[in-house]
C-alpha cells in the first residue's frame, strides 16, 4: 500500500517550480512559509528527492516525477515558474511545457534571460493562448529565502493570479511596502533586472577601485580597511555591498590568516552586464561606468597574461603618498557617494523603489527626486544631486589625481569624472569630429546657428557638393 497525503493530490499545488539549485529551493521553501502549497520539478529527478528529504523535509512542499506529473498537480489557472539557465534550456522546457497546458495557464521565467529573449516568448506563446511572465529576481541566496526583489513584466493579463504570491515573498520595506510590482509590458522585467545588475556591476568596481586605493596607496591592513567599511557603512554609503565587503576583509580562513588575499584575482561573470553595456550603446545611452566595470573584469580574465607583462611592463618608480592619509580616506568616501551619481545616472532611475543587491540610502534619494520632477532628465539636474557632486569634487579629482600616479588602474573612478566633465560643458569638441566625418566622408554637420540642416563642406577643393544619407545608429 501507497501512503498517500493531501498534499499528494491531483491539483492541490498552487505553483510548480522548475528546478530545484540554490535559488529554487530557497524560493519554494518561502512561499512554503507563506502558505502556498509548491510542487517541485527538476529534469534530474533524484535531486526533487534530495530536496525533499532534506531541506523540504516536514514542509508541505510537493514533488514531481515528470513534467505530466507535475502539471497535473496544479490548481487552475497553473502557474509554473522556470530557474534554469538562461538561454535554450528555457526554450528547451517551454516547448514540452506547451503540449500540457491549457489556455489562460502561465509560464513564468525567473532566471537572468536577456529581454529580447523574452520579448520573443511573450509573442510566440500568446499565439497559443499562454501567459508568459519575465521576472527579475534579486537578493541572491540569501533574498530567495527570506524576500527578494521581484521585477515581473510580460503578460499583464497573468498579473492578477500571480500577485499574491509575488508579493507575499518579496522583502518588504517602509510600512511593510513589499519590493515587487508589476514592471511592463514583453521583456521589461527582465530589461530592468538587466539594467540593475549592470549597476551592480559598476557598483562593486568601483568598492574594488576603493579597496585598491586603501590597501597599495595608503597601505592599510585588512582589519583597518574593515574598520573603513564598517564607518562608511553608517553614512550616507549605507548598503548592502559595503556591509558584506567589510565582512569580507574581516574573514579569516582555517590556518587563521585572511583569506581575500589567497582568491585569484580573476572575475567571472554571467552576461548580464554585458547586455547593459550593449544596450547603452544600442540605445545611445552614455553609461560608461558600467562598460569599464565590464571591461575591468574582462581585463582581470587576461590573469597570466597579466602576470607575464608585470615582469616587462613599468609604472611609476618609487612613488610614495606623503599626504594626510585620514583626510584621503575621506576623500575616497566622498567619492565613492559622489560617483554613484557619475555616468550611471541615466539608467538608475529605472529601478527606483526596488530592493536588492544595490539597496542603499542612494536609491531613497533617487525616488524622492523624481517625486519633486517625474520628468527629470537627470539626477545631475535635480538640486540635492548637484549640490552633493559640486561639494565633493575636490575630493573625486583629488583622487584620481593621486591613484594616476601612483600608477593605480581606476577605470570607474575615472570614466565617472569624465562623463561629469562631459556633462557640464556647454562645447564639446565634437565639432571638430563632425568635421572630420564630412571632410573624409561627406557625412555632413549642423551648424550652431541653424541645428537641423545638414551641411556638407568642399573642404578639399577637388571634392563634389555630394554629401552622404544623414542617420544615427
């Protein structure tokens, strides 16, 4: 005789998830804790027992054999979550998804898919009468368990069936306010989850560029540069990065001795910043901070091609600060505040309201700016931003000056003073590009006097009055 439970039941589950990794575990056991009943897939079988013997023991967490199985368990409309990798193993399970379910049912994809992908998927199965949900989800490990950001767009119509437990899980803030709102149409959950992973990405460049800064320009010792972290935490710099990256410098490996200093300094990364960067450029964006922290980790990949140029290659000799180090710490600081308002501008607004991997005093600021001007172009613009950069630039020019020759590379810290510097000044020397473009090329310019009309110069004497289509890529 079979044992059989309530919760063995044919359409007793009020969600599926498929794939049961770190993410997906700690997702069901949270709508588990907040009452909702979820069956468990994976296309490895035993790894469903596993969890269920384990981590999903005396829960009402349900298990799937197969695909059949598990759809058969789901109230109506079904709601399936996908947590796999990005990519063909999501069109993979979609396409022997879509045989077993019914019109109205919702298929949702969790992972880090580019949004174009999703764009597709929405079009492809609203075709056949399916819903189809594109969720950001972030916090990690940690956020998965206990309330993650949740940026869910696509469908609208599968909004209100899903509402509930999106918004159960996801972290709360304010009054209990939870981080999970309905984003957008076809990829703009994804798109957003996108974006704010590239800030991510510029973000933790530039808390390297600072650590790098501490530890070979001012020499300071883990415990010290902790110390720092630990202090810059309660200003304005609060967030989640600083607080883990003083826990970071503050941990000791088994034979006592830290163990940041024994990790390869090379970085991996899973693309998502990468789309940022090609969507930036895509879309004419100038959002170089998040290029150069791509870029940096690119460059940390080139590891024993490093080392070899480090035994050919020189930088400054014999250099060595002699300044005032608690008021350069300082100034770092102030930077690292400042920065955030550097190049990344255009694009941080997109995510205001979401908690996550970025959370910070930073974002509170950002919402309550474009509360005082929904329209506003850019947070340089707003009085409280302006004010904060103007104050601290003394201190942002001050370091890069020292960090150039001391030889410290500062792709962030530099591209970010660069896009201000750009930004300010009323005449760029564009002009002289424009020039050039129709000297060699006939691609004509606008003269200042008269934008809008396209001028094309015969600047050589033997060239023709014939100027080239005028566009922009």
């Amino acid at each position: 005789l079979v044992k059989v439970t309530l919760f063995d039941m044919v359409g007793n589950s009020d969600i599926a998830l498929i794939g049961v990794a770190v993410m997906g575990q700690n997702l069901i056991l949270n709508m588990n804790d907040h009452g909702f009943v979820v069956c468990a897939f994976n296309r490895t079988v035993s790894k469903v027992h596993d969890f269920l013997n384990n981590e999903a023991k005396g829960t009402k967490v349900i298990g799937a054999e197969s695909l059949e199985d598990m759809v058969s368990k789901l109230k109506k409309p079904r709601r399936i979550i996908l947590l796999v990798k990005a990519g063909q193993a999501v069109d993979d399970f979609i396409d022997k998804l879509v045989p077993l379910l019914e019109p109205g049912d919702i298929i949702i994809d969790g992972g880090n898919s580019e949004y174009r992908d999703t764009t597709r998927r929405c079009k492809s199965l609203k075709e056949k009468n399916l819903l189809f949900v594109g969720s950001g989800v972030s916090g990690g490990e940690d956020g998965a368990r206990y309330g993650p950001s949740l940026m869910p767009g696509g469908h609208k119509d599968a909004w209100p069936h899903i509402k509930d437990i999106f918004q159960s899980i996801a972290c709360k803030v304010g009054t209990g306010e939870p981080c999970c709102d309905w984003v957008g149409d076809e990829g703009a959950g994804h798109f957003v989850k996108m974006v704010h992973n590239g800030i991510e990405y510029g973000d933790m460049q530039l808390i390297c560029e600072a650590y790098h800064l501490m530890k070979d320009v001012l020499c300071m010792d883990h415990n010290e540069m902790a110390q720092a972290f630990d202090q810059w935490n309660k200003t304005e710099l609060d967030s989640f990065l600083i607080e883990i990256t003083a826990n970071i410098l503050k941990f000791k490996d088994a034979d006592g001795t830290h163990l940041l200093p024994k990790i390869r300094d090379s970085a991996g990364q899973k693309g998502t910043g990468k789309w940022t960067a090609i969507s930036a450029l895509e879309y004419g964006a100038p959002v170089t901070l998040i290029g150069e922290a791509v870029f940096a980790r690119c460059l940390s990949s080139l590891k024993d091609e490093r080392v070899q140029a480090s035994k050919n290659l020189t930088g400054p000799q014999g250099v060595k600060f002699t300044g005032n180090k608690a008021q350069f710490l300082e100034d770092i600081r102030k930077v690292g505040w400042d920065l955030k308002y550097g190049s990344v501008i255009s694009i941080l607004a997109m995510n205001k309201g979401h908690e996550s991997f970025i959370r910070s005093v930073f974002l509170g600021k950002i919402k309550e700016a474009f509360d005082r001007n929904s329209e506003l172009q850019s947070l340089l613009l707003d009085n409280f931003f302006s004010k904060a950069v103007q104050d601290c630039q003394d201190s942002w020019r001050g370091v890069v000056s020292t960090g150039v020759q001391q030889g410290i590379p500062m792709p962030c810290f530099t591209t970010a003073l660069s896009f201000y510097d750009g930004y300010r000044h009323e005449m760029l020397p564009a002009n002289l590009l424009q020039a050039q473009r129709d000297y060699f090329g006939a691609h004509t310019y606008e003269l200042l006097s008269n934008p809008g009309k396209f001028n094309h110069t015969n600047w050589t004497g033997h060239g023709g009055q014939v100027s080239s289509s005028s566009y922009n890529a």
